[in-house]
C-alpha cells in the first residue's frame, strides 16, 4: 500500500517534526560528504514552501548517549542552510523547555534543526518520556529517514505514537514505494545479485528473493560458500564452513534460480598486487583464493541483467576495492545501467561500486539505507514504515 507523503497532508502553519538522517561523515568538524543533507532536500523545501514550521531531527555518529561536540550537527545546520539559500536555527539540544520555546517563536516558512538526538541513550531505547518529549515540538510526525526506519527508536517509532498524522518524507516514499512494488508486483523477468563478505549475513535476503525471483544471482565472497557445498574445491577462499549445509538447502531449494558463478579470478594472496589468474569455477588450484567472478561469469550474468524487467543488486562480485578484483563488480553496474528494466542498488558496497563506476544516475534508485534496505529485501516490517499512515 502506498504511504501518504506529505503532498496528501495541510502543513500551513503547523509545527512538523521531521526525522531526517543527517548522519554524514565528518573530518575534525567539516562534513566530508553532504549527499545524506541533499537527499531531504525535496521534503524541507517542500514544507518550508508550504509554511510548515519545519522541525529536523537527526542523529550523527556514535556519541554513545553522552553529550559529545564532536558528534554536534552544528555543521549539517550551516551545510543545510547553504544549500537551501535560507536560515536554519540551530537548537542546541533536541528536547527540554528551551528548545520548546525556539520552537514556538518561530514563524511559517522557518527550518529549525535539533541537536543530536543520541546525546540521550534514551533515543536508541525508545524510551516513552523520551519520546513524549520529543513529541511536544511538532503536531505533525514525518519520516524521511529511511536508513533508519529498521529500527524501532524514540524518534523512529516511539513519538510517532503522540502523533495524529504521521507521514512519509519524498526520500522515505520513493525507498518504500520503488523496493516495494519490485518485491510485490515486479515486472518480470525480476533478477536480483546478491554479492559481499558473507552467507550468514544474507540468508533470510536469499530464502525471501528466492520465492519471488525468477533468476538470483550469486556472486563475490559468499559464491565460494556455495560452491564447497556443490562439492568443488576451494582452496584459500573465504568459505563459511558453518554454512555449507545452509547452502546445500537452498540450493535444493532454488536450484533452478540460482546462477553461480562458472569462472572465477583467483589470486595467491589477498593483497591488490597478488599473482592473479583466471580459471574455472570447478579448477581453483590448492592455496589459491577466489577474489572475483571471472569474465564468462561477468559475461553471462550480464546477458540475464539485460534482458531482466526488475533487477534488485545488494553486494559486491568480489574484492572491488582491489582494482584488479573489481571487474565483476563493475560488469554488473555496466550491465544494470545497459537495461531497459527498473534497476535498484541496496546497500552501502554496490551503492559504493555503483558511484565508483560513474554510473548512480543511470540507476532507476539507488537506496541511502544499508540495513534497511536489506531488512526490505528479507521481507521484514520496518518498524519506521509501519508507524506511518498509507493511502487507503
Ligand atoms: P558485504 O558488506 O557483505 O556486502 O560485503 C562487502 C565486502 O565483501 C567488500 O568489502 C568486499 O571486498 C568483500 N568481498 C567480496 N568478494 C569477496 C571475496 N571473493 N573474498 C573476500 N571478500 C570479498
């Protein structure tokens, strides 16, 4: 169902707590990448347009529910208020009767940012005072965090319930609404690659894709756990020896679905500069470690993306922070960007590859939630979208 946004909502005049993520990396107080402030863009505007008083909340880094200058958003409130051409008042702390009062005196059109929210432990806790405190600074309650909506914390899920209207942000509705038509109702052929480290972290993504899909693709690290438990060798590479048998089920499970690689580029030691060559998938010599998919994988892998309608990617073929281990990775994104069909890059590694390739813009989305996205992706309810008010 789709979520209302806050297009189906009257925001003149209202104060509007909007939960945003503005965690973005920062070097000695200077933000080092603003694409997070960027994303919420369209939704502050928007409100601010309206004559919302538009409250933003956030947090930043890891201050470990402690007061913590270093982790302040004093520099995402001047970063926001460069690129919207407009004041932003800084509130220097996220609850209290001070920040109250800001908040009141201020006027239609006007963008106030709070101060981190995790400077109190009770945010991550979801405490209820918390979040009732949290709640006495809007009428209205926005999401447009989705990197966040897995997880169930004060200003996530808890001051959602002190609100009357609680609707999505534009970033919010595009994440919910785009991964969630390609799961529900994809146009099919749907594939999804599913690549990175480890089994262990993508099983439930795997048993999900598996009932939906009508091709997965496997590839980078976690191939290898899947190729021992065909019964090939596998030398040096990365095998989770505790999955094996998980792989062997799904396998008989999917079997018929699933696309592993058939060569690989195996290297004699996990260094950039390693001796490298390409071999069969079934040919890993002993002491050798598979680093990437080879190019027959890239090639057919390729040909099935192309000719896909619906092509979900979360992690990378293989090593691609090694240059001569990200050919795989990069032949993905090429072929992602070649098709016609709706193709969606979930998690921080393709994310990465994806932008390292050039190639972001020729993606239909691009996901700004790692963990989320994959809780999507296994079929869980995010308890940050379920808070929120749909259509019907
Ligand atoms: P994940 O966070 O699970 O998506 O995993 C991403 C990481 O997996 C990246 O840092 C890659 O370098 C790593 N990776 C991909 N392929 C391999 C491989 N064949 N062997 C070891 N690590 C790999």
């Amino acid at each position: 169902m789709p979520l209302k946004t806050v297009r189906d909502i009257d925001v003149k005049g209202k104060r509007v707590f909007v939960r945003v993520d503005f965690n973005v990396p920062l070097e000695n107080g200077r933000i080092t990448d603003d694409t997070r402030i960027r994303a919420a863009l369209p939704t502050i505007r928007y409100l601010a347009d309206e004559g919302a008083i538009v409250v933003l909340a956030s947090h930043l880094g890891r201050p470990k529910g402690k007061r913590n200058e270093a982790y302040s958003l004093a520099p995402c409130a001047e970063r926001l208020s460069q690129l919207l051409g407009k004041e932003v008042v800084f509130a220097s702390d996220c609850i209290g009767e001070e920040v109250e009062q800001l908040v009141a005196r201020q006027t239609p059109g006007s963008v106030v940012l709070l101060e981190n929210l995790r400077f109190y432990a009770e945010e991550e806790k979801n405490d209820p005072d918390f979040a009732a405190k949290l709640a006495r600074l809007g009428e209205i309650y926005v999401n447009d965090a989705f990197g966040t909506a897995h997880r169930a914390h004060a200003s996530t899920r808890g001051v959602a319930d002190h609100m009357q209207v609680r609707v999505a942000g534009f970033l919010m509705q595009k994440e919910v609404d785009t991964m969630g038509k390609a799961l529900s109702a994809p146009d099919r052929p749907f594939v999804a690659i599913i690549g990175g480290a480890k089994v262990s972290d993508k099983i439930m993504v795997i048993e999900n894709l598996l009932t939906k899909v009508d091709r997965l693709i496997i590839g980078g690290g976690m191939a290898n756990t899947f190729l021992r438990a065909k019964g090939l060798a596998t030398g040096k590479s990365l095998v989770e020896e505790d999955r094996v048998e998980t792989a062997r089920e799904l396998l008989g499970k999917g079997g018929d679905k699933i696309l592993l690689p058939v060569d690989l580029v195996v290297a004699a030691e996990f260094k950039a500069d390693a001796e490298h060559k390409v071999v069969p998938a079934d040919a890993v010599p002993e002491g050798w470690m598979a680093l990437d998919i080879g190019p027959e994988s890239a090639r057919i892998f390729g040909e099935t993306i192309r000719t896909a309608r619906t092509i979900v990617w979360n992690g990378p073929m293989g090593v691609f922070e090694m240059e001569p281990f990200a050919r795989g990775t990069f032949a993905v994104a090429q072929a992602m960007a070649d098709t016609e069909g709706v193709t969606i890059v979930g998690g921080g590694d393709s994310v990465a590859a994806v932008e390292a390739a050039g190639l972001a813009d020729r993606m239909t989305h691009v996901s700004t939630g790692g963990g989320a996205s994959l809780e999507f992706l296994e079929g869980r309810e995010l308890p940050g979208v379920a808070c929120l008010e749909t259509k019907e």
